[in-house]
C-alpha cells in the first residue's frame, strides 16, 4: 500500500524578535541562521524524498511572497498567501481543503518554517514513522521533543502508553506552563515539548474541524469550490478574514478522542531570540559569535551580526548582541533579547515605518 | 598705537580618536562635539573681531582641505595645505612667514582647531590682552588653562610672578607628568595647563626658530621668495616634507628666555575623545546622550550618536558609546575610548583603507 504525503510548511511571523534583520516583509524564517541557508531553505531540504515540490505547500502572508519566492522554488499554486493572520487552525483548515481537492487520500504533515533541526534523517526518519502510522490508523500524530531545560515557552505532552517502538498514545496536552510546574514535568520525564509539528489525513483533520471548529468548517467549505480555479485569491480575500482567530492545538487538539506522539530522535531549537545565533555559529576563543565585517578588540561573549555591506567594531565589550543592517542597528543586553518585541512595538508606536 | 593681528589655527589631526566618524580625511575638527557647529567653525567664530577673514590662516593637511573648505568661508590662499606632517614647528613657522610676508609688523595668535572653550567673550578678553601684551613687549605668551584634575595628558606651566592682572612671567615648562606629579602640581596651585594657543609677534618667532632651529628657518627662507607666487605650492611640497620634524614646544619654547602666560578666565575642554560628546550635549534622565535618530529602551550612561540616514537601537545596555555612520558602526565600552587608535591601528593593519 502505497500512500499519498504532502508537506505543509506555514511561514507566518510578524518578524518582530529577530529586529533589524527582520522586519514585517522579511521575517525569521527568511534569515539565515544557520551558515549559508535561510531557515525556509533548509526546513525544505528537510522534507522528505518521497515528498515532492507538487506535494510540498508553503502558506505565508501576503507581505512576504515576494521575499519567499526568491529563496524558494515550488510551483505558484503551492504557495498560499493569507489576507490576514487568523492563528493555525484556518491556516492547516486550508491546506488540508487544498491537498483534499488535489489528491483525496493524503496524509499531511505541517511544520513550522523556523526551527533548525539536526540531522535530516534523523527527522526524516521520525516524520516517516509518523505519517505511515497516520495513514493506517487515520491518526492524529504530533513530533515530541525531549526537553532540555525547565521552559516556559512551550506546549508539554504528557505521554501515554508506547504503542510502537517510541511512538506513544498522548495522555494530555499543557499548555504553556509556569516555572515550577515546568520542572515537575522536566522531573517526571514522561512529558515532551510540543513540536508544533502534526501528521495527520486531511479527511481526518477536516472531519475534526468539522466537529470541533463547525464556523472554520463553513468558511472553508465557501472556498471549496474555487481552489486551483482563477477566482481563489479573489474569495479568499474575502472568506479567510473572517475566519475564526483560533490556534489548531485549542480549537481541535485539545478535544480529539486519540492523539498520538512520536519521541523526536533529532535536536530541535525553535529560534525563539537572537541568541540562536551563537548556538548555530562558531565561537571564537573569547566566545564572540562574529558574522559578516567586524572587527573585534577586547570583546568577549558577544553575538555580532553584520551581514550588510560596511563595518562594525566592538571595542572592550561584553555580553553584547549587536545587528547591523543596512538601514539600523541594534544594540542589545544578552539576555534582554526577549525585549526586542518591546522595541519593535515602541518603533510602531513612533510611526516608523520603513523600520517595520 | 594699532598693532596688526593675525591668528593662525592649527587644523591637521590624523582622524583616528573620534573612528568612525572621523576619518584621515574628516578629522575630529571637522565634525560637531557641540550642537550645530562643527569644531573648526566654532574656533573661527571665536576669532576677535579686529582679526578678520584676511587675518585668519588655516593651517591644515593635502587630504583634508575639500572637506575643510565646505566648511569654511576664508580666501583660499589662507588655507595651507602641509603636504606632510611635520608637528608644530614647521606649521607656526610656515604660517609666521606667510604672514610676516603679508604683513612684517603684525602679531599672530596660534591656536588648535578641535578645541571647545566657552563663553566666546572670555576668550576673546584673554587673547586680546595677551596679544597687546605681546606686540608691546615683542613676547612670548601662552594662555594657561587652570586644571580642573590631576591630568595626565597635558604639559603643565609653572607660573612665575604677576607681571599684569592675570599675566605671569613662566618659571617653567614641564612635559606630560606622571599621575603623582600631576597631583602635586594640582595641589601646588601654581601651575596650569599648557593649553597649545601662543601669542607672538611674528619677527619674534622667526628670530627664534632662527637661532634654535637653524634648518627650519633655513628651509622656511627657501620659501619665502615664492609666498603668494604661482609657485608656492610646488616649492611647499618639493621643501616641507624635508623639514626637522620638531614641536614649537621643544624646538622652541623649552630655550626661549622669557615667556609670559596669561591665565584663562574661560571654559577649556580639548575633545581628547568620544567621552566629550557627553560633555557637550544634553543628557536625558538615565543620563544617556542621544544625538541622531536613536530608539532607547532601558539604556544608562550611554553615548549613542547616530548622525546618518537610519535608525540605531539601544536595548538594555549601559556604560556604552555607540557611533554609527553610513558605512560603520563602533560599539565601546565607555572608560576604553583612548583604545579606539588601536582599533584604528588594526585597521590600517588589516588593510581596510575605505574605513580609514
């Protein structure tokens, strides 16, 4: 038995937390964090072999198609703009209409543009194992990741009993937790960061949004008609706007009857700051991250970014992120990077614009 | 009786302290430390009144006389270009003949061109007094500037006795001193600054370098048949790159036999690096200096300039200078200013000529 995949790719972003190399029309995933690849570039070369470009969706916003499209080659259908950002679930809802009406038997895998994964087929690997289970059982399967800290900022999956070798039923899902529960979790070792990654049929994931999300279900049901038809941008322009603002973990997740959970064999970072970019770069003797033209005299423990034409210099610093872009530069505490957002938000505040 | 009054000011400087907004071709005098002035044209409105444009000769270097002339209105041939660094000897020298050429009875004030000194009426009442003492007597006379800390950095002046109100006779010159010798000469209260700005009739300047520096005043006499010829500038460059490179300090100074000192009544800052731009412009409340577009969030004790199209961002960080212009961008410690010549010097060692 042979089975139909397909990759949903969503690359959103408001391009806030990687500011000045991010901006509103050139967000995360369109960076390079890693040396020499963008984030989009390498979460595509991490799709499967067996998973094409036909078979390959990527769903941004309307702002950074443009951008999108000089990095990465699928074909025009593929690429889905969003009118306006309306969280996960109407974003997976149309995906999932889309690759319905192009090929009704397949099963979908939807994964974030901006995490850095290592190594592919390890990935590779547990993204198969998934989507072959998925496609037997019509199940819904997430990717878990091991934690490595107490953190905050994630989703948690506690894990139910292994159904196959590192694949287990989920007994619940948590949502983003406080410190010390985090770390009762991180104690138990039965809980998983939640990947943000999903496998599922789309019959199956359509059949949950009609259930679960009945008003996604209608909105979605309008478009149905129009897709890989010359009307599609015009009525999605339309319907998707008022699509119910709703993330797919709240709106479906949460209330499925079975859900299950392959334990990640590969690393996973999810870029969350600037301070990705020493994890993912060399360090000099100092334990200075240094890219582009920078020149350095007595700096230790800085992050320096100057991947623009002209120079930087840091003299007798510490514990630095800088970012120097063509147009701005920042200047940042390590540490305080989470901030950045709170900087962006004051730039919108003064009404500057072009620094968006 | 009249006395005809020249000042003579002294604008070379190899652009390297105030990197990268200075340059070898924009050195620190042609940029603002003040508000709305740059420091060559705030020392040309502080000229006497009864010195005007055709008493007033810019000494300066090849590289820096396209900048220096948009930025200041005076005859062209009273903007001499040294085709080569010579320090101060042969630049009073050069510019005491030209003038003692134009005009054989006049006296001339020497001054430095990257000095702040405030309030202009003061200075004016002390030069004044210094240069009519100076024409009466045919002397030699400095002003001294009253140290505020036990410098380092400066030559001091031991005062002798009152001659007139505020006029000493000199007991003696002393080179930079070590940090307990500049405390003991703080403590003392007899001593002062050596502030750079001399006052001379000219023959009396020219009779010196005659008899302590024999072959600068034999390679001044060379040039003095072409002054405000066609070929001045031919013969300057063929001569002056031969001339004893020597200060009119120790050329000169260090044997003359009698030498007067006025004491400042006026405000005296010589701009020695970054650190002055603090001193210089408004503050706001976490003490941050903020010139240029410059977004603050949670930043203390900051020098943050930013004088170019674009943004600069600071971001929870203190005890920085941050300057950014077009094309570079210097992030310092604050207290480790005096090393951007180093960082300048690995630049030129790096070869990044289009940064020096």
């Amino acid at each position: 038995m042979t089975y139909k995949n397909y990759c949903v790719i969503m690359a959103g972003g408001s391009g806030q937390r990687f500011w000045p190399a991010s901006r509103k029309a050139l967000p995360k995933q369109l960076l390079s964090i890693e040396p020499n690849v963008t984030l989009i570039q390498a979460t595509l070369a991490r799709v499967p072999k067996n998973v094409g470009p036909e078979q390959t969706l990527i769903v941004t916003n309307a702002s950074q198609v443009e951008a999108l499209k000089l990095q990465v080659d699928l074909p025009d259908e593929n690429i889905i703009a969003e009118p306006a950002g309306r969280d996960t679930a109407p974003c997976i809802g149309l995906a999932a209409k889309i690759i319905n009406h192009r090929a009704p038997d397949a099963t979908m895998a939807v994964m974030a543009a901006d995490h850095v994964i290592t190594p592919t087929h390890l990935f590779q690997a547990d993204l198969s194992q998934a989507m072959e289970f998925a496609a037997r059982k019509d199940a819904i399967v997430t990717l878990g990741i091991q934690p490595t800290e107490a953190a905050t900022g994630y989703g948690y999956i506690h894990l139910g009993e292994e159904v196959e070798s590192s694949l287990h039923r989920i007994s619940a899902f948590h949502e983003k937790p406080a410190k010390s529960q985090a770390q009762q979790y991180l104690a138990a070792g039965d809980y998983l960061w939640n990947s943000g990654i999903f496998i599922w049929p789309c019959q199956r994931i359509l059949a949950e949004i009609d259930r679960h999300i009945p008003d996604l279900a209608q909105g979605l049901d309008l478009l149905a008609p129009v897709i890989d038809t010359q009307e599609f941008g015009e009525h999605l322009e339309d319907i998707f706007p008022r699509l119910p603002k709703i993330s797919i973990d709240v709106g479906v997740l949460e209330h499925a009857a079975e859900i299950y959970c392959v334990k990640a064999s590969f690393d996973w970072d999810d870029v969350g700051s600037l301070a990705a970019l020493a994890r993912h770069n060399k360090q000099d003797a100092l334990q200075n991250t240094v890219l582009g033209e920078v020149v350095v005299v007595d700096a230790k423990h800085c992050i320096a970014d100057n991947r623009a034409e002209g120079l930087l210099a840091l003299l007798g610093v510490e514990d630095l992120i800088v970012v120097r872009t063509a147009d701005a530069v920042l200047v940042a505490k390590r540490g305080q990077e989470e901030k950045v957002k709170e900087l962006v938000q004051k730039l919108e505040a003064e009404a500057k614009d072009s620094y968006l």
